[in-house]
C-alpha cells in the first residue's frame, strides 16, 4: 500500500530568507509585465482604493457610535478597497514598493525599478481621480441630506491641517 504524503501544516513559519526569496521573485515578475497590463492593473488598484474611501465615508457618515467604533466600522469599510486590489490581483504603489527586494537582490536595475515606480503611481492617480470625478457626478456625496459630502470636507481639512513631518 503506497503511503500519502503528509498535508502540509498551514501553521509552520516560513524563515525571513524565504519570504524575502518569494518577495524578489514577486518583484522581478511585477517590473517585467507589459506596459499597457501595468497601466491598466494600476488604474484599477487606484478606482478601489477610492471605492474603499467611499465605502469609508459611507459608514462613518451620521455615525453615533462613539469616536472608537466609529473608526474600526470605518477602518473595516475601508479594507474593501485592500480587499479588491489582491483579489483583483491590481499593482497599488504601496505594495510595489517592495519591488525594492528584487532591487537589492540585483535581479532587476534601478531603470526598471523607477519606471515601475513611476507608472504604478500615475495610473493609481488617474484610477483615484477618475473615481472620484465619477463620484462627484453621480450626487453620492449628497446621501444622507448632504452628509457624506460633509464628512468628506471634514477629513480632508483634517488631512491639509496635518504639519509635514505627521503626515510622514
């Protein structure tokens, strides 16, 4: 009778090296895709960042739970756009950073690193805009007698307010 091997237990830790191994290679894959297919998953991780802010903004909006619940309901609201890009499989700037791994393992140049860089942040920003002109056109932000226009006004002043080195 011919053995089975055993199933892999989801619990055992994966060493620093390893990950850091599977992260570079992950990076070499993400600078090498095609333009056009780099632009277009960008563009989309930036719309459902910003359905995610919607959604955000939504939820917090005539909340009268308190500050504390308010903000983990919201915070959870949010996580749909996070949610969206991986399952999407969509290029969002903060997780292509990362491809500074495959950088510093030599396996990609600085050339391809920056252009990476640099197209991912552009179509994040057109996907973001574009949502939010889509937004703004469609009178979402008159929901709730003008309330989630309200408390998007709000957050933005709170986020200019902010000095240089808390925003950093």
């Amino acid at each position: 009778m011919e053995q089975q091997p055993a199933a892999p237990n989801p619990f055992d830790a994966i060493a620093p090296q390893h990950i850091a191994t599977l992260v570079a290679g992950a990076g070499v894959r993400k600078v090498r895709l095609p333009v056009l297919q780099t632009l277009a998953l960008g563009v989309l991780a930036g719309a459902f960042i910003a359905f995610g802010a919607l959604f955000y903004l939504v939820v917090i909006t005539g909340s009268s739970f308190g500050f504390g619940p308010t903000r983990l309901l919201g915070g959870m609201a949010f996580s749909l756009g996070l949610i969206l890009v991986v399952v999407a499989g969509a290029e969002l700037f903060t997780g292509n950073n990362l491809v500074v791994m495959a950088w510093a393992g030599g396996k990609v140049g600085m050339a391809e690193l920056l252009r990476n860089w640099s197209l991912i942040y552009v179509a994040n920003l057109i996907g973001a805009v574009a949502t939010a002109w889509v937004v703004w056109r469609s009178g979402v932000l008159g929901l709730a007698a003008g309330g989630v226009g309200e408390t998007l006004a709000t957050v933005a002043s709170g986020k200019l307010a902010l000095s240089w080195e808390a925003a950093f």
